[in-house]
C-alpha cells in the first residue's frame, strides 16, 4: 500500500484551504468547480462579485493562487499545482496573449526590428515564451522589470535570420 495521497485527498484538502482562503478574504457566496487536467488541479469560482476575485490585472487570483499552492506544500511533501480562475479570466486572458504574440510575430518577421510586449507576470510571460518557443527564426526573452516586478517579453529574429527570409518550418503558434 502506497502512502502517496490519491488525487481526491489533493483536491479536497485544496478545496479546504481556498474555501479557508476566501473566507478569511471576506468573499461571501462563492461556489468553487473543480477539475484535473494533466496532473494539475483546476479550480472555477463563480461568484456575483467576480471583478473583486480576478483584482487589478489578476493580483487577487494570483494571491489565492499562490497561498493555497503554498499552503498545499507545506501539507504534502509532493503536491500537483492548483489553477485559481475566476469568470474564465485566465482563459481569456490567455488567448489575448496569444493574439498579441501572433502579431508581433508577424511586425517581427516584416521588419525585422525586436517587439517588446508590455509588462507581463511570470506566467504570462510563460505563454509567450512557450508558444513561440519552436519557431527557429524566432528568439524570445525577458527583460527589464518594472516597479512591481513584472518584466517584459522581447520578441526578435535569431541572430543568423534576415529579414524578407522564408522561415521555413516556422508555422506560427497555435493556441493549445
């Protein structure tokens, strides 16, 4: 017999934690939907008060997120990492990302001078960097970090690419 927690002991010690989390908050009525994707732990909430879960640029949803995989740590010593999403904020938030990558992809390849993306979050930044990451004409990195914290995304041709160039085997990013 394994002393490895089984996935439901995970989710519901999670969902015991955000529920501490968001009362300690003083969110009132929110109703938490739970999923598990790809060994990761999905929560929902759905709530009247939506705008105050998700905060100014997600600074809320990124605080829950934060504390409650922290907390979940300290209780395991190996613990799958849980998503806070409110209103399908991340999701959305994600394909804007992309769509915004998608056309500095396209300004990068015609002009060939390096786009830099407004200040993004760690994860944020992520998404980019993952999604243009098996394109060989194009180089992505992050760089200067701003008063609160957030750094920037510069996309740019590889260094042996010149502009006007066919990027072969270079499709360009697909949202997953």
């Amino acid at each position: 017999m394994s002393d490895q927690p089984t996935m439901q002991e995970y989710i519901h010690s999670a969902q015991e934690i955000l529920s501490n989390l968001l009362r300690l908050s003083d969110f009132g009525d929110v109703q938490v939907e739970t999923t598990v994707a790809d060994g990761q732990i999905f929560f929902q909430l759905v709530s009247e008060d939506t705008g105050r879960l998700i905060g100014r640029t997600s600074q809320t949803l990124d605080a829950l997120q934060f504390l409650l995989n922290r907390l979940l740590s300290r209780q395991y010593d190996i613990s799958p990492y849980c998503v806070v999403d409110a209103g399908h904020y991340r999701e959305r938030r994600r394909e804007k990302l992309l769509a915004d990558a998608q056309a500095a992809l396209q300004r990068v390849r015609q002009t060939g001078a390096p786009w830099r993306m407004p200040p993004l979050s760690s994860m944020e930044r992520r998404i980019i960097h993952q999604a243009l990451k098996d394109l060989p004409d194009i180089r992505t990195q992050s760089e200067d970090m701003d008063s609160e914290g957030r750094k920037r995304v510069v996309i740019s041709l590889a260094e042996d690419f010149q502009p006007g160039q066919p990027a072969e085997d270079a499709p360009a990013p697909s949202p997953e």
